[in-house]
C-alpha cells in the first residue's frame, strides 16, 4: 500500500530556477508566440538532436493538431488510409477531421503496432496513406512499410506520439517513412506542456506547414487555404529546451524502472511483460528504446480487470491503454470485428506506473502487488 497515489505518469520539471530564467529572456523579448526566438531556438535543438535537418520539421501547439496539419498538407482530404485501432483516439480523429477515412487493419501480436501484412490486404484504389503507430514506443516493421509505400504508391506516416528518443539501425526513428509526428503532451516521456513536431522527409512541406499552422494567411493581405491556428507559443518551446536539456537522464530513468519491472516479473507465468525490441532483433538492426511505457499483457479480461482494479486499492493507478480499442467508440464502429489480435490485446493489457522520479524499489513493489493479485 502506497501513502501516496502512484499515476501511471508524472511530468518531469525542471529546476523552477531555470525556468525563471527562461521567462526573463521572454519578459524580455516581450514576444509570447508566432515563431518567435524561443521557438525557433527549440526547433534547431531539436533538429540536431534527432538528427533531422532544420528544414524538415515543424512545430505545434500539441500532436492532434500536428497530425491534422501533417495529413492535410500531404492531400489526404477525401482519402482511404490504413491505420490501427490500437492506439489512442487523437491519430484517427486527426484523419477524420480532415476528411480522410481511416480504414482499421489488424496489429503485430508482437510488437503491439500495426501489420504491414494486414494492412496490405485492406490497401484499394481509393488508399493513399498508411498511418502506423510506434505503440509505447515500440518500432513498427519500417522496413515492411517502407516496401508498402513503394509498392503502392502511398505516403507512409507514422504516428510516434510515443517514441522521442527511440533510435532504430543506428538513427533517429523520425527518420522513418514520409513523415513522423512526436507528442510533447506532458504524459510523455519529453514534453513541452502541450505540443507536437512533424519530421518529414520533403523540405518543401516546412513553408506549408508554417502556413496552415497560421490560418493560411500569407502576409497582410492574403489567405491561401483553409488553415488554422496550431502554433507553439514561447513558453512552450522554453519548457521544451529545459526538457530537452536532461533528456538523456529522462531515458535512463525509464530504462531503470523498466529493469526493475522486468526482475520481479521474471518466472511469473501469469503474465507477459513484452520487451520492446523484439522487432529490432528479428532483423538484426541496432536499437536504442524509450521504454516510455511498461506494458503487461495478462492472460484474460477478468484478470486484467482484477488487478488494474486490485492495484487501485494499493494506491497504484495503472491505465488501460488502449481499451477500449477504437472500434469500440462510434465514430469508428465500422470496423469493429475486423481487427481480432487488436481486440484482444487491448483486453488484456495493462500500463504501469512509469516516470522519472519514480523510484525503481516502488516499481518492484508495484510488481510485487501485481503478482500477488495473481
Ligand atoms: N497519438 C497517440 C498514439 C497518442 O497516444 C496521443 C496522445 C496522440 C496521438 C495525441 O497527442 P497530443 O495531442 O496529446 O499531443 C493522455 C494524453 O492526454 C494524451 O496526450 C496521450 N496520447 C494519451 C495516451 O494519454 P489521458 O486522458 O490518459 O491523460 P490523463 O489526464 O488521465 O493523465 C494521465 C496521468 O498523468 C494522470 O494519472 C495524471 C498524470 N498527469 C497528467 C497531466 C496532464 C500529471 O501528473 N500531470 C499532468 O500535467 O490522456
């Protein structure tokens, strides 16, 4: 039993001094938003972090609307894409917002992300995009979408909400397909208080991007599209390079809390606790994890339900995610029967707690509770 509640998540924050000091250079600059100096600081931090030229991201006000924007600028209005419903609402919400339909294909029982084999078989004359999800961080089959996208002629879009800080054959994964977007909500392992970044692989999309983020007006006197404000504001990017500054103690923490799980799970035959990598070493390419979740798959719904609701009684608030699946909720009940590995996945696992600052002997403990449960 915890004194204190355990969320499956915390914030990092920064020293408040630093912070402060943040906000001076701001008070300063009296400029609050509109790709302002902070911002544009970020943007070039970001870019030689992940290895992607400056030319080739963008920032937003948060990952729904990055998706949205991202769809919108590679013309998917009106479009069929394959997607998954195991993940959160916002990546298909983002597709039907700018009137594309997403088509469900079935995921990896594996790695937990959407199959390039089912998503083949659900590929028509109206598809022009794939959009699969890096779940938790784990990489999807790039190399199979990679063939998908040549093969067909679609663009390739991957939603890694949750995979900053993952690198995959000896680069960043937001190097992987047309484009890539990265949340930086404050669940996430890096954040930014809110906001999103899209890595793309065609330069040209930046000025687009920028427009569309700004309602598509160009200058004073003109408007172009039909944009909308998506824009990252000043406070934003500073607490995103105060994040950014510590990244590499934000990965180790998570790594450790992820080892701690993996020791008091081991030999327990009641559960799965799945390993991030088993994409990465089925094809033998190096691979550096964000273990930005800690997933655990038990073998039914009862005992799923037993424990999260068990654990709750512990203090200890895991989440479900992602249940209920997509195809569950109405907007998007057309495709419910049609993905079964996703529907049972998504009955059976469990998140638990996992964050910087979390110590690794409370992650053992919350494993122990668990495997009392059982
Ligand atoms: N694609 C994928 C695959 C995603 O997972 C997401 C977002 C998106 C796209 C869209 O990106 P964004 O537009 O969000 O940038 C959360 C987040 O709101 C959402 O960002 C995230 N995925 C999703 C998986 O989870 P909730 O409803 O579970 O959040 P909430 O408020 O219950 O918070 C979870 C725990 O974190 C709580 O126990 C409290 C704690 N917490 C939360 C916040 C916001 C804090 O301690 N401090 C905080 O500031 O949705």
């Amino acid at each position: 039993m915890f004194d204190i509640p355990v969320l499956v998540t915390r914030p990092y924050l920064p020293p408040l001094e630093d912070f402060k000091r943040g906000l001076e250079e701001v008070w300063a600059n009296r400029w609050l938003s509109n790709n302002g100096p902070i911002l544009k600081r970020f943007l070039r931090e970001l870019s030689a972090y992940l290895g992607v030229a400056d030319t080739n991201l963008a920032l937003f006000a948060n990952g729904t609307l990055a998706l949205e924007l991202g769809f919108q600028a590679l013309g998917l209005a009106g479009a069929e894409v394959v997607t998954t419903p195991f993940t959160f609402v916002a990546t298909s919400h983002a597709l039907k917002r700018i009137g594309a339909t997403p088509v469900f294909a079935d995921i990896d029982p594996e790695t937990f992300c959407l199959s390039p084999e089912a998503a083949e078989k659900s590929i028509t004359p109206r598809t022009r995009a794939i959009v699969p999800v890096h779940v938790y961080g784990h990489p999807c089959d790039v190399e199979g979408f990679a063939r998908l996208g040549e093969k067909y002629g679609v663009k390739i879009i991957y939603d890694a909400a949750h995979a900053f800080g993952v690198r995959l054959g000896g680069r960043s994964i937001a190097e992987y397909g047309d484009m890539a977007m990265f949340s930086f909500h404050p669940t996430k392992l890096f954040h930014s208080c809110e906001g999103g970044l899209l890595t793309f692989r065609d330069p040209v999309l930046q000025d687009r991007l920028g427009q569309l983020r700004n309602f598509a007006i160009k200058g004073e006197l003109s408007c172009v599209d039909v944009g909308t404000n998506a824009k990252m504001n000043e406070l934003q990017a500073l607490m995103g390079i105060e994040c950014l500054k510590v990244i590499e103690e934000l990965l180790a923490a998570r790594a450790e809390i992820h080892a701690a799980y993996k020791e008091a799970f081991a030999g327990c035959d009641g559960l799965d606790f799945p390993e991030p990598v088993r994409f990465a070493v089925s094809r033998q390419m190096a691979f550096a994890p964000n273990y930005a979740y800690c997933p655990v798959l038990f073998r039914d719904f009862g005992t799923r339900e037993r424990v999260y609701e068990g654990l709750k009684a512990t203090n200890v608030f895991a989440r479900r995610y992602f249940y209920p699946l997509l195809t569950d909720f109405a907007p998007y009940a057309y495709g419910k029967g049609t993905c079964p590995v996703a529907e049972d996945v998504s009955r059976r696992v469990l998140t638990l707690p996992t964050y910087h600052g979390l110590p690794p002997a409370d992650a053992k403990a919350i494993a122990n509770n668990v495997k009392e449960l059982l």
